[in-house]
C-alpha cells in the first residue's frame, strides 16, 4: 500500500512538472493556430521561407512559456548563497546597510538572444541587404513612372494610420505600427514595431507574414471589381534596355537622398541599395552570393523563429489583436487598391497605353504581387506579358514602404 501511494505522488508530482499543469485553454488554442500556419507553408507553400518558422517558434512557446528565458538578477546573502551550494567567491558584491550581498545571475536562454536581433533593429536591415542583393531594379529604371504606382500604393498605410488613430482605441505609435502592414512588407513592419510598439510585435509580424502569403487570394478579386475587361487585357510595350551605368548609379542616387531627405528611413533604405549595388557592381561576387544565400538564410531562421516566440496566448488572444489583424487586412486591401486606382489614371493619361493591373503590385511583396498582375492580366488575354512592367512599381514599392515607415518613424515618437 505505501508503495501505491508512494508511486501515486510521483505520478503527481510528474503532472505538476509536465506542461498539461501549467498550459492555460489560450497556449492550446495558439499551438493550433501554429498548426493551421505551419500547414498554410507546408501544403499551400505560402512564404514558407518565414511561416514556417514563425509558426513553430509560435508553437514552441505555447507548450513551453519559459523558452525566451529572461535573465534574473537576485541579490543574496552569504546564507542564502551556501544554502543554494553557490560559491560566493564567484560572484560580485555590494554592501547595504552594512550586509554584504551577493549578486546571483540567472543569464538568459537562447530566444532571448537571439531575440535581441529584433529588438534592436538589426535583423529587418540585413534582410533588406539580401533583398538588395536579389532585385532588378531595371523595370524601374527604365519606366521612372512605376515610382507613382508604388507610392500611390503606399497611400494605404498612412489611411489607415488615420482611421487606426481616430477609432480611439490604439495609441499613435500602435496605429503607426498597424498601419505599416499595409506595405505588405515584413521587415518593415517589424522595424516600425520594434522601435514604436513593441508590445505588439507578435500580432503585428504574424499578420504582416500572413497577408503576404495570403497576396494571390486577397488581390484578384479587389484588381477584377477596379477593372473592366477592356483595361485589364491591355498590351504595354517593350520596355527599354538599361544601361550597366543608369544600374550602378540607381542605388547611390536613391540612398544619398533618401539619408539627407528622410533619415529615420535611412537603415532600412540603405542595405537595400547596398544588397544592390554590390549585385550590379560586379566586383563582389562573393559578397553577394553570401548575402542573398548564407546570411540571409540565417536572418530569415532567427527572425521567423524568434518573432513566432513572441506569439503568447495571453498577448495574441484577445480584442486588440483581432482589432489588428482587421485594421492589417483593411490596410493591405486599401493599398492594392490605391495602386490599382492610380494605374487606371495612369491608363487613361496614356491613351490607354498602361494596364491599372500592375498598380497592384505597388505593395511590397516582391515578386508575388509582379506575378499576381500578370496572371490576372493573362487570364483577359493568354499573350498579355505583365511581368516586368509589374516589377517596375513591385520593386518601387520597397522602396515605398521603407520610405514610409521612416516618415511615421519621424513623424511618431514612442509611447
């Protein structure tokens, strides 16, 4: 009998360590949800590169909270040290009120570290340095005109960012952090977030994400009810070679103006430029090849895991994040719209010489949102090639919404 009893509060005690004890109804519902997410890049290979790590960092600290292992400092005394068997010759001192005190530190676990890349800003720049590296900025170059589409998309943001602001129930850095969602650009939105609300980095990265894989649902329907037939089977013309030189010259024109007009957008700005003036330079293959392969590849694994971390049950699950996600989908609607508007003005300026389908592709999210245009414009007329014409205002709206997280940046101060 007493060693039924003494296995039975083993079995208890096991319970009371295992994580069925300690889990709320909150941290199961957010293990699904990183369930639906992780199938989403799985089987529907939605931004697998970024949801599927972010749905298991997700994952990972809904079954075990304590996985970014925040680091402890206590203050002991000699008898207290001793009765933790620590060596207090180990440790520093300091003496109050005439006891000496023993500082015990309990450093922090590998999520916290790794954590800190996003809170203080260095992951979404380096990123943005791998995209410098893997974008042709020719379409935009040779069609100068795609920089409106980009920034009529941009439109979007700061429209919600008043709307957001007038509802009265987020804050101006929270409604600035919202917004930016809009650009359809993950980087950037963690950038925005980290520096303005980062409170509400989980929401907000997950939506972002989450609405740049969800681009090929979201987008044909709002580009079909803008459009007639008519405009979306326009033919545009051939666009023009561009020179290794105009190619060169781009990204150093683009940072100098940008770091002296717009400063606060001049981090993000600037390793895009740079990604990309060591791509058209030609001179450091090297460099290139292991910024857009190797570092990128290992900032894409620390950020999605690391921000899936800050995805809580307790912080995701509740009104102010559904607020978010509605406001990030109206965002991101509002600017494929705003795009696709202003390519139909665009369109009728020029005789009907440019298809209102590539201002969709305005947002950020390169080359889905290219490729979206040119689908849909297929599906009028099976010759329509789009594509690069797309890529012109894809790629100006990088640029776009790095501009326009620098203005809310300078405009908007924390909390």
């Amino acid at each position: 009998m007493e060693i039924l009893t003494q296995l039975w509060q083993i079995i208890c005690h096991l319970f009371k360590e295992s994580g069925f004890s300690q889990l709320s109804w909150e941290n199961y519902v957010m293990v699904g949800i990183s369930f639906v997410l992780m199938y989403l890049a799985i089987k529907k290979q939605f931004e697998p590169l970024l949801l599927l790590p972010i749905a298991f960092g997700m994952c990972l600290v809904n079954l075990f909270p304590g996985i970014m292992g925040l680091p402890t400092t206590e203050m002991l005394t000699e008898s207290e040290m001793l009765a933790r068997n620590l060596d207090p010759s180990t440790y520093t001192t300091t003496i109050y009120n005439g006891v000496t005190y023993y500082n015990h530190i309990e450093y922090g676990g590998l999520f916290y570290y790794l954590y800190q890349g996003v809170k203080l800003g260095i992951y979404p720049p380096l990123i943005f340095l791998g995209i410098g590296c893997m974008t042709d900025f020719g379409p935009l170059i040779a069609n100068p005109k795609s920089f409106i589409l980009g920034a009529a998309a941009q439109i979007g943001i700061f429209l919600t960012f008043i709307i957001a602001t007038a509802l009265g129930i987020f804050t101006p850095p929270e409604a600035a952090s919202i917004a930016i969602i809009g650009g359809a650009d993950g980087p950037t939105a963690i950038f925005v977030t980290t520096k303005l609300a980062p409170q509400l980095l989980g929401p907000i990265a997950v939506a972002a994400y989450s609405y740049m894989a969800l681009v090929p649902i979201i987008q044909p329907p709002i580009m079909r009810l803008l459009t007639t037939k008519k405009e979306r089977g326009i033919v545009m013309g051939q666009l023009r070679p561009v020179s290794k030189l105009e190619r060169i010259l781009f990204p150093i024109i683009v940072v100098v103006l940008v770091a002296l007009l717009l400063p606060d957008a001049a981090p993000l700005v600037g390793m895009l430029m740079l990604g990309n003036l060591f791509k058209e330079s030609g001179v450091v293959d090297r460099i290139n090849k292991t910024a857009q392969n190797e570092l990128m590849n290992i900032i894409t694994i620390f950020l999605g895991v690391t921000v899936g971390a800050t995805a809580t049950g307790k912080v995701f699950l509740t009104v102010q994040t559904a607020g978010i996600i509605a406001l990030g989908l109206f965002a991101f609607c509002l600017a494929t719209a705003c795009g696709v508007l202003f390519g139909k003005l665009m369109c009728f300026f020029t005789h009907g010489k440019v298809n209102p389908l590539i201002g969709s592709a305005g947002v950020s999210a390169v080359p889905m949102a290219a490729r979206i245009s040119q689908k849909v414009g297929q599906e009028e007329n099976p010759g329509n090639f789009l594509l690069m014409h797309a890529m012109g205002p894809n790629v100006a709206g990088v640029i776009g919404s790095a501009v326009a997280a620098g203005v809310l940046l300078s405009v908007i101060k924390p909390a």
